[in-house]
C-alpha cells in the first residue's frame, strides 16, 4: 500500500517537473483534497479500475486554496474536493476553478446544488439537523429553525461558534428567506436562547444535551451516525431525537460537498472524467456510504445507516444564493456578538 507522505511526495517530484516546464502524464488527475484519503480512496480505486486512469492526491485539512492560487498557472491541481458552500466559495473567489458545463453532469446533480457557470458541483448533501433531548422536548417533531428563537428555550440551546462555516451557511439561509432584518432579530433571539457561549464541535452540543446542559443542539445529521459508532459517544447520540426542521413549510437546510474543475488544469479531459465519474449512480453510493452523507444524484441509493433516519423534505434554494449572503451572515453574526 502506498503511504500518503510517498503520494504528497510524489506531488512535490509533480510540481517540480511542472516548474521546469514540462507537463503532467495524460492520464493522471491530481486531486487536491480537504477531505479524508478514507472517505475518497474507494471512489479513486473504483476510478482507476473503470478507466486507467490514476489518481494522485494530496490531502490536507487547511491551506490548499491557498496554494493552488501561488502555484497559479504552474498548479498541477486538476481537480477540488472539498466540503461547504463557504469552501466551494472561497475556491471560486480565488480564481482557481473553471467553468464546467458537461451534459451528464447537470443531467446528474440538480441545479440547486451547482454554481451557475459550474465553478463548483455539489456531490453529498449535508443537513444541519436539531438534536432534541429524548422526552425533554414535547413539540420536538415539528421544530422549526425559527422556534430556536421563542422565550421558552431560553438557557437550552446549545450550538459551535457562530463563525464556524456550518453555521454561516445557515444564517446566510435564513437572511434568503426573511431578510436581513429578519434574520438579524432571530440569530439574537437564539443567542438569548443559548445555555452556554458557543464553543467545540458539533457532537460536542450533542453531548452536552447529554449532560443535561442543554435540552436542543444544532449539529450536521452524519454526526448522529459517527457518535452511534463509537463506543464512548453512542450514549451522547442515544439521548438524542434526530429533527429535520422546518417539514411543514420550506424543508431542512442543506449544505454540501462538492468538486470543482481547476482552473489550471494539466489534463482537463482526466479531470473530466473524474468529475463525470464522481456523479455517477456507482461513485455516488460509494461516496455517500462512506461520508454518511446524503448523495445529490437523483436516484442514487442511500446507505442503510441513513435510510433509518428517515424521509424528509429540503429546502429548495440555491447553495448559490446562500452562498451570496455569506459575507452578509459574517457581519451579522458579529453584530449580534453571537460567541460572546
Ligand atoms: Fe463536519
């Protein structure tokens, strides 16, 4: 097996070759990725083994926007995997994305989940779900994200900090559907509501319901399959009521995953198929049992471990017209002193 640092180092050996002017092999698509070898690897195998051709990765948690902006026209990046809008985004804004407009792809994956120009392709859906305390919550089955505002949650609501992208993209929802005045008065009322200054991840509100701190919690659903798979956090997702909010009028807000063509692509054609590749019925099940994440392709079978939680209905805005509010949600959530 071939260990990550061999791959990076085999990407550094690329670089270079690319700095003295000669290109990349066809027939190999370098993937810069925020997400986890575990949860891409299989889609690269399975990749490989369809089409001959290989996948060269590197994988890091911060910083490679960045770098593909400096590396600039000598990126071997061909293609971005990263997760959230805010991500998706931000790869966008830093002009390192190309434009795609590929048949089998927007036949694939709806346009609410695309970037106009195709600067970005969702691929897995991800939905901010409320976690309610079991029998602490009576009305709990139809919660809304406007009832985290009413008085009587007051000191039982726990969330991560206001800044954290998972929470931006929700805001940035919410100024969609009620305005910025609107929405500015409900992120106050839920910060009133908060039992504690909003700090740690999302399983770690879940596991303060747990603790009692907090009757309802904010956090992305595949938290509640990851808790239920480790030992000493299977108690914290037990004492939990999964809530898709909002089933009585607009639906649940989403927030994906998604792909993004590299605007300096060595092999744009490689890169293609990956991407074609990647919204495909077998590469969508592939990825979305490994993420537990909901994939976006329409017909795509979920996992077993989702299909527990059950039917619901999603919120049909654009992940582009939420990610227009973003910088708007930012300044908002500052005003408020939402962390504070
Ligand atoms: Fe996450």
């Amino acid at each position: 097996m071939v260990r990550l640092s061999q791959l990076t180092a085999a990407m550094l050996g690329l670089a270079a070759c690319l700095g003295a002017g000669t290109n990349a092999q066809a027939g190999e698509v370098n993937v810069y990725s925020y997400r986890q070898p575990f949860l891409v690897q299989p889609l690269f195998d399975a990749f490989t083994a369809e089409t001959g051709h290989t996948v060269n990765m590197v994988f890091a948690q911060k910083g490679l926007i960045e770098r593909a902006q400096q590396e600039g026209r000598l990126s071997p990046m061909d293609v971005l995997l990263t997760v959230d809008i805010g991500r998706l985004s931000q790869a966008k804004e830093a002009g390192i994305t190309a434009a795609v407009n590929d048949p089998m792809i927007n036949a694939a994956i709806p346009a609410q989940y695309r970037e106009p120009d195709g600067h970005w392709i969702g691929l897995t859906s991800r939905i901010r779900v409320i976690y309610a305390a079991k029998g602490r919550v009576p009305d709990a089955k139809t919660l809304t994200y406007e009832a985290l505002a009413d008085p009587k949650y007051k000191g039982r609501i726990c969330t991560r900090s206001g800044k954290h992208v998972y929470q931006i993209g929700l805001v940035a929802s919410m100024i969609n559907h009620h305005g910025v005045e609107g929405a500015e008065t409900w992120l106050a009322g839920l910060r009133d509501n908060l039992a504690r200054k909003p700090s740690g991840n999302d399983r770690s509100q879940v596991k303060a319901v747990w603790q009692g701190q907090c009757d309802l919690a904010l956090g992305n659903h595949y938290y509640y399959l990851k808790m239920l798979a480790e030992p000493e956090q299977r108690a914290w997702a037990e004492g939990v009521e999964v809530i898709f909010p909002n089933q009585n009028d607009r639906g649940v807000h989403a927030n994906i995953s998604g792909m993004s063509l590299a605007a300096h692509a060595p092999d744009k054609a490689a890169a293609l198929e990956l991407m074609r590749f990647l919204v495909s019925q077998k590469a969508q099940e592939i990825y979305a049992n490994a993420n537990g994440e909901y994939p976006l392709r329409v017909g795509a079978a979920w996992s077993p471990a989702l299909t527990t939680l059950g039917q619901f209905k999603i919120d049909p805005l654009s992940l582009q017209a939420i990610s227009d509010q973003r910088g708007e949600a930012v300044l908002m959530t500052d005003r408020v002193r939402y962390d504070h």
